[in-house]
C-alpha cells in the first residue's frame, strides 16, 4: 500500500502562483507513476500532470507552460508548480500513485486539497 498527503493548496489571485506537495509513504519503491488530478464542482475529475519513474512527464493541454510537476526521490515527495493560475483553475487537486502489483497497477489517492484562484 501507498499512502499519499498533500498540502499547498489556498486562495490565490488570478495570474498568482503556488506549489503543492505531495509526500508517499508505504511501498514507495513499487511506485511506477504518479500524477495530480483536479475536481471542479459539478465536474469529473480530470488529469494534470503525471511524472514517471524514470521522470518522464505529461501535462493536459489546459496546463502546459503554466505547471511543472517534479519529484524529490530523496524526500519521496512530488509537487506540482502552478504560475498564471486562472480562476477555471480552481477545483479540489488529488494526488495519484500507481503502485506495480502482481495483477498489474493499482491506483492509490490522496485526500484532495482546495485551489480557490479568485480576486
């Protein structure tokens, strides 16, 4: 098992900036992935950002240029920088872990924290 915190999240202004964090505990060397999602009200959960093992890194289109996601292996600990934050920026963002497993990958989240961007 994996248990990921997150923490960073707040009221920002539009064009403001902040960083989440997310730490891991548990089975961390059985990680293959880890992301950030989002949650809108009224609307699915949605990709951000994901960081491989070996670092490679994939952002929504919605987010490319504004986020960097980036890991510390030392602190088992990922975050994601967001700059030019927008007001449909806003939604709760959860971090993700897909742990290897003998069945194939299994999927591990975070309790959610808020990003408000508003003036």
């Amino acid at each position: 098992q994996v248990q990921l915190v997150e923490s960073g999240g707040g009221l920002v202004q539009p064009g403001g900036s902040l960083r989440l964090s997310c730490a891991a505990s548990g089975n961390i060397f059985r990680i293959a992935a880890m992301g950030w999602y989002r949650q809108a009200p009224g609307k699915q959960r949605e990709l951000v950002a994901t960081i491989t093992s070996d670092d490679s890194t994939n952002y929504a289109d919605s987010v490319k240029g504004r986020c960097t996601i980036s890991k510390n292996n030392t602190k088992d600990t990922v975050y994601l920088q967001m700059t030019s934050l927008k007001p449909e920026d806003t939604a709760v963002y959860y971090c993700n872990a897909a742990l290897r497993t003998l069945s194939g990958l299994r999927l591990y989240w975070g309790q959610g924290t808020q990003v408000t961007v508003s003036s």
